[in-house]
C-alpha cells in the first residue's frame, strides 16, 4: 500500500457525492460541515482503486449501509461503476467519539484559553486525525490506495457524515417505496426523487434511475439549491444496478422509461407514465433554459406531493 507511488494528475479524486438516502440532514450547519470536508479532500488527494484497470480521475459516492460506509468509486464523468468497498465503522468507534470531543475542546479553546492550551489540544487532534488515517490506510489495504493526508481528510469526511446516517434497513422497512425513472436519471428522475424525500421526510423511500448512464446536471444542482434542496450529493445509476425489486410506486417520466421498467421485470403496486418536459432539450440564453428548469421543479414539486400524499398515509389511489 505505501510503496506505490501515484501520479497527482490521474490518481485523484475529483468528485465526492453524498448518498441523500442513507445521509439526512436537513440541518444547514450539518450540511455545511459535509461541504467542507469534501472541499478538503478534493483539494488535495491522492486516490486510486486497487486491483482495477480503469484510470483516474476518480469520483466516489459514499453511502451508509447498515453499520457499513460504503465507498463508491465510478467514472467522475459517466458515473459507471468502478470498484465499491464496504468499511465497518466499528473499528473506528472510538477514534470518531475522541474526534468530537476534541473538536469541541479545540473550539472551546479557541475562545477562550491561552495559546499553549490551544497548542496542546491541537497537537492531540493531530495525534487523533493521524492514528485515524493510519487505521483507515490499513484497513483499505488492497482496496483503495491512499496517502496519509488524504486518509485524515477521509476520515473527517467520515466523521461529519456518520452521526446523520439515517439507517433504514429498506429490505424490512414499512415505509411505502416510490421509483422514478427517466432517461439518464440527470434532471427529471432525480428531481422528482429529491422532491418526494423533501415533501415527506422519513416517512418514504424515493429512488431514481435512468434507462441509460448520465452525469449530474448543474442546472438541476442550481434550481433545487433555491428551494433547499442540496442535488450535489446525486450520482446518477441506471436501472440494471437496482438492487430492489419491489416498489409500491414505479413513477416513468420518460418516453423510453416504460419499455425499459417492463424489461426489468420489477414487482410494482402500480406503474404509471407521467408527460414531463425535459429542460436539458431547451435552447436559448442562460435565463431561458433556467426557467425551463424551475418550471419542470414546480410542476413536480406539486404533482409528487400530490401524488405521494396518499401513498405515504396508506392508500395508492391515484391522482
């Protein structure tokens, strides 16, 4: 692991991405401490899959399953899987409760104590932050090749997220399940998805796919940033890398979408094809196609609650 040497230009990350269904916070503070880790770790990394063929850059999607972060690696551009490891966050228990607990010191101090106090609780974050890395290093061994800083830059990734997981086993949960599906899972399926976790928050569980691969779409991230919605955490997936099967709820919101649900042969309460817009196709000025896509927003902002309201209070008539 430490002997093989990276080169910056191709063995880095440069995308990081937050998985909006196992990481929940609605709290901007929280949020905002998720930005900042993942601004750190993108500013200066090494990072490469081990065993794999597939050359950098990188992106990685990180999820929360169970007791497990899952590290995602894809394609920064087509998101198309790469290679993924499950990290148990046992082994790390202890070190993320003494890393809140000396943050917390360390701010304590900066406010009031003297500056060799400040030193000395410095100097035991870094302690911290390094046994931290060098654990997180050993235990990617083999799996993902990292150096010490972008191992502590991890690991503070992994701190702020952890303490938010929202852990829903969603093979034995009862909460009713809604798919929506487009073409490349960019704009309209995610939107949609998004929209639905925001209306009911932990009381569905929304997905999105795409028939086809896509990448993430500024425009998206742009429109739903004004309505609180943070779209960076989305990372595009196609339908074929589904896991579940069963879907009280498969929303189609493309004209290839149903054909593709019919092939997949998923078990659903009810499918149904909704007509929407689709604002990557509009042409014209930077004002113009955003309206486009604030518009495609508030039509599904209001059809999605409208839809989903009794879904979520037990009964799937439509509306």
């Amino acid at each position: 692991m430490g002997s093989e040497q990276a080169a910056p230009s191709t063995n880095r990350l440069v995308t990081v991405t937050l998985d909006p269904n196992t990481i929940t916070s609605i709290n901007p503070d929280e949020v905002h401490e998720w930005r900042i880790a993942i601004y750190d770790l993108l500013e200066n990394n090494t990072f490469r899959p081990a065993r794999v063929s597939a050359e950098g850059p990188y992106a990685l999607h990180v999820s929360i399953i169970g007791n497990f972060i899952v590290l995602d690696v894809r394609h920064p551009e087509t998101f198309q899987p790469i290679a993924a490891h499950y990290l148990s966050l046992t082994p790390f228990r202890r070190l993320i409760r003494d890393y809140f607990r000396i943050r917390d010191a360390y701010y304590e101090a900066i406010r009031s104590a003297q500056p060799f106090q400040i030193e000395t609780v410095d100097m035991a974050r870094r302690g911290l932050h390094n046994e931290a890395a060098e654990l997180l290093r050993t235990r990617l061994n083999n799996k993902i090749i990292i150096d010490l800083n972008t191992a502590r830059r991890l690991f503070t990734l992994i701190c702020a997220v952890q303490p938010y997981a929202s852990r829903i086993d969603e093979a034995t949960s009862e909460l009713p399940t809604v798919l929506f599906v487009c073409s490349m899972n960019s704009v309209r399926s995610p939107m949609a998805a998004a929209l639905a976790r925001q209306a009911f928050p932990g009381r569905i569980i929304a997905r999105s796919v795409g028939v086809n691969g896509g990448k993430a779409d500024q425009f998206v991230h742009e429109v739903m940033e004004e309505i609180g919605i943070d779209m960076s955490v989305h990372t595009p997936h196609i339908l074929d890398e589904l896991v579940a099967n069963r879907f009280d709820l498969v929303i189609t919101l493309s004209d290839d979408a149903p054909e593709a649900v019919a092939r997949k042969g998923l078990e659903a309460g009810e499918v149904e094809q909704w007509t929407v817009a689709d604002p990557s196709l509009v042409e014209g000025s930077r004002d113009v196609v955003l309206s486009a896509y604030r518009e495609l927003r508030d039509s599904l902002r209001r059809r999605v609650r409208n839809r989903l309201e009794p879904l979520v209070s037990g009964s799937s008539q439509s509306h």
